[in-house]
C-alpha cells in the first residue's frame, strides 16, 4: 500500500476522516504525515485557501 499525506485544513476534518475510514476498509492506502509516497490535498468550499494550503502542498513535492 501506498503511504499517503493528507493536507487539509481543520474545518475538513471530517472529510478527511471519511477518507481515512475508506482508505482502511478497502486496504488502498496508509495515512501518513512524514516519508509518504502520495499527497492529497482536500479543499471544500468552505475551506481558506491559504498560505498554509499551498505550503503544505508544495513541501511535499520536493
């Protein structure tokens, strides 16, 4: 399985935790923060698009 970071911002802390419960269930892929080979970027409408967002995203394709 692929290990996978999650960036998203706390209002979409469900959407992330319904990923997660998928992901486990169906064996795709493991939540991880750190040495991951995958980044999803979760953006609801009700998220801030902010610096944060676009740090975390880019850290992860370096």
């Amino acid at each position: 399985m692929h290990k996978v970071f999650i960036s998203y911002h706390h209002n979409d802390q469900p959407y992330k935790d319904k990923l997660v419960e998928f992901a486990e269930k169906h064996r795709i892929f493991i939540d991880k923060s750190v040495d991951t080979q995958v980044t999803f970027q979760i953006i609801s409408a009700p998220s801030p698009f902010g610096r944060r967002l676009e740090t975390n995203t880019s850290g992860t394709l370096r």
